[in-house]
C-alpha cells in the first residue's frame, strides 16, 4: 500500500506530538517532531549567547547547528540530537518554552528548517507535527489535521508535563508562556499557525489519547483507500 504523508499542525500543548508518536507507532512510519527542531534550535542560541536581533549572529549561529533524531534503545524513545548531542529532555524545559516561539518567527532559522523537514519527507511515510506542516511545509500532503483544545485544559496538561520533569511552575506562569507563545505563532509574519483550508480538526478536549489516535486512524485509513483507488485509476 502507498505511504502517506500526516501533517498535524496546532497550538502548544494541545497534545500534537503524543499523538502523532502513536499514530507513526501504529503505522510504522517516522515521526518527525519540528517543534523540537526549533527547540534544539533555541536552546543552541540561549548556550551561545546568539542575540537574536542581530541577523549576522542568528545566520552565523545556524552555520554552526546540526539536528537529527535517533532512538533511544534504553529509554525506548525518540530524541533530538543537537550536534551529535542529545538535548531531549533540556529542549523541554520552561526556559526554552519561553523563548522558541521568539526563535520560530525569525525568517532565516524558519528556511533553514523547513529545508530539512522537507527532505525528511521527500518518501513520504512519515507523520510530523507543527505550526505550519499542512500549510508551508507540505502543503500537498495527504492528510491534514487541525488540532485544538480548550485553554484551560492546554495549560493543565502542560503545567503536568512540566511537573513530570522535575519543574513545579505556578498555573500563572505557565498560562501565561502559553497565551504569549499562542500570540507569536498566529501573528508571526513567517508562515503562521491558521487552519488549512482542507485541514480536518481535531479537538481532542474531552478525548483520551487511546480515542484521539483512534479518529485519527479512521482518518488514516480512508486517505490509504483514496490513494489506492486513485491509483488503481491512473
């Protein structure tokens, strides 16, 4: 049967990657989170003192930036490898939660990712989940999903997320990172975070992962039959 590509595109924590990690598992395609290829990115700047109003070190910085992902066999995970470098967990933190969002809007680090995104994607089988997969970064893939959630349960999931590594933040701080992060990635003036036009949504509020991965899957299957016919067509 043909591959597919899934663009997943949404706010913060709104449950994009956790799904699209399942979804990749059951379909036994890769997974690409670009969100945290922006992460790695930010976290790369912050190490390095990159003022990212100043296009000459922003542009030399990116020179000097190579991602990748690798399984972690131990651990049974994905993770981002920041020159030669696992940065999974650090990329994670609040302090790059506050920033990337600053970093994502910038014109140079945007290019320089989507390139490499794309090519990640240049034999389909893959599922990736962003800001801007279904609207700039393939725009002709197969199958397009909107996810959303209520704010509140957005900012609790995170405020737990963050719990879960170590980091107690006050339901405040985290409301706000999420409001401000929410305000730069729709208005941003490189490739904002909209709704493709022929993008299915997916608010997954009242859902639990097992039922979102199900309507996701059910979504899946019917563009893996279009294909196929489509194909059978041609």
């Amino acid at each position: 049967m043909r591959k597919i590509i899934v663009a997943i595109d949404g706010f913060s924590a709104c449950g994009k990657s956790t799904t699209a990690k399942a979804l990749a598992k059951k379909l036994s395609y890769a997974f690409i989170d670009s969100g945290a290829m922006y992460r790695a990115v930010t976290l790369f700047f912050i190490d390095n003192h990159v003022a990212i109003t100043n296009l000459n070190e922003v542009v030399k910085a990116l020179d000097n930036i190579d991602i990748t992902f690798r399984y972690n066999n131990k651990l049974e995970r994905n993770e981002v490898v920041l020159n030669g470098v696992s940065v999974e967990d650090e990329i994670r933190t609040l302090r790059i939660a506050q920033k990337v969002s600053d970093v994502a809007a910038i014109k140079e680090v945007r290019s320089l990712l989507v390139n490499l995104q794309r090519k990640m994607g240049k034999e389909k089988g893959i599922v990736m989940d962003g800001r801007d997969i279904g609207t700039n970064v393939f725009p002709n893939a197969e199958l397009k999903i909107y996810m959303t959630a209520k704010s509140e349960i957005r900012i609790e999931r995170r405020q737990k997320e963050l719990l879960e590594k170590g980091e107690l933040i006050e339901f405040d701080e985290v409301k706000e990172n999420i409001e401000k992060r929410d305000l730069i990635d729709t208005t941003r003036k490189e490739n904002p975070l909209t709704k493709a036009v022929d993008a299915w949504t997916l608010d997954n509020s009242e859902l639990t992962m097992e039922e979102q991965v199900d309507v996701v899957m059910r979504w899946v299957d019917e563009k893996l039959i279009e294909q196929e016919m489509l194909s059978l067509q041609s």
